[in-house]
C-alpha cells in the first residue's frame, strides 16, 4: 500500500474515533442522561491565562464553586522598598471541586484555560492528596514552590501537617524538605519535615532508613 493511501487511511480511522467519541457525549445530553460518574464531586486542576488565578479564585467564590489556591509569602526589593507579596504557589492554577455536570460553571470564566485532562475529559486529582495538601499549608507557612522534581529519594511523610503525602527529600541547610510533587500539572511544592516523620517508600530493594548525611539533622 502507498504511503498517501496509507497515511489517509490512518487519518480517516482517527476522524471516526473523534466522531464516535463526540457522538456518545452529544447522545448523553440528547438524551438528557449523563455517566453516573459525572455527578461524584472531585478535585480538579483549572489552567488559567497567566496571573488570573486570584481573578478565577475571586470569580469562582461569586459563583460559590469550592476552589483552593495556596499562596506563599515572597520578599521583592524594588528600588526605595522592600514589598511583601502574596503569591501562586502553583503558577497558572487553581483547584476545584465539582462534579462534571457543572464544569461548565468554571470554564465559562474568561480567564480559565480549560480543565487539565487528557482524552477531551478533566482529570480528577486524587482526592485525599488534596485534601492533605490543603489542610497542611493552612498550617505551614514556610511551604514553598519548587521546580518539578519526579526523582530522588523517595519518602513518605508519617507525622506533622502532611502525614500521608510522598515526595522526594531534599535538605536544606540544617533542615529537611521534602519535595510533593503534583504529576498532572508538573508541578511542585517543597515543605519542612522533622526526620522523626518520614520514612523510605518500598521499593524493588526495599525501604530502608534515611542516609547519613539526613540523619544528622535530628541529632
């Protein structure tokens, strides 16, 4: 077979599955059923146009969507001053949680992106993560953003604000950090542990204690 035909071939096979997938949602709505899934109320990432999340946050609060956008403190010396700004702890994000019936209430925003998802569909945050995530940085006021980090050594928080998130370890100075990382949107967060609670996740070789050069912090 030529490469033309077989190249139009392909492009035809994927025009039918787009087709087919968008005629299953326009029968749902015919039809005016939905999947059963789509009223379960979930976390979701909303991507915004860029410095519109406190926009978004203030638009979805009038819209009383449940939302969440972490901010952190960050120092700026301008040229006479030093100003305290209160910032996106995730750049270009702000969570939700709704069921998919009502996304429309959040994409309608001028200043909102789409919902982070793969397939033309949102895709749901794990729900407890969030829920951690939320109650441990009303309580830490030193957690702040980090570039993506998806390897290192890997542990899981067993006590404190954050006790049952997973991230990578990280030590600064005298303290440690451990790095949470969000897969869906690429992002990260870092946050002050004690070394009395983390412990190694389980891996092919096992779990085993932290090294040496972590250890000495809690000495």
């Amino acid at each position: 077979m030529a490469d033309g035909a077989k190249l139009y071939m392909e492009l035809e096979m994927a025009s039918s599955t787009a087709a087919t997938a968008v005629s299953k949602r326009a029968t749902y709505f015919a039809a005016g059923t939905l999947p059963a899934a789509w009223a379960e109320q979930h976390w979701y990432a909303a991507y915004t146009c860029a410095q519109h999340e406190k926009r978004v946050a203030a638009e979805l609060g009038m819209r009383e969507v449940e939302h969440f956008l972490p901010l952190y403190s960050s120092v700026r010396c301008w040229k006479d001053r030093r100003v305290t700004l209160d910032l996106p702890l995730f750049p270009g994000y702000v969570f939700v949680r709704l069921a998919l019936r009502d996304r429309m209430r959040v994409v309608q925003i001028p200043s909102v992106v789409r919902l982070v998802g793969f397939g033309g569909l949102p895709t749901a945050l794990p729900d407890a993560e969030m829920e951690i995530l939320q109650a441990g940085l009303s309580q830490s006021p030193n957690a702040g953003p980090h570039p993506f980090l998806a390897v290192g050594r890997r542990v899981r928080i067993t006590g404190g604000p954050f006790a049952g998130l997973e991230g990578i370890l990280k030590r600064r100075k005298s303290n440690l950090r451990v790095v949470v990382s969000l897969e869906l949107i690429q992002r990260s967060v870092a946050v002050d542990v004690d070394a009395a609670d983390v412990e190694g996740v389980m891996s092919a070789k096992g779990a085993g204690p932290l090294p040496p050069v972590f250890r000495k912090c809690c000495i």
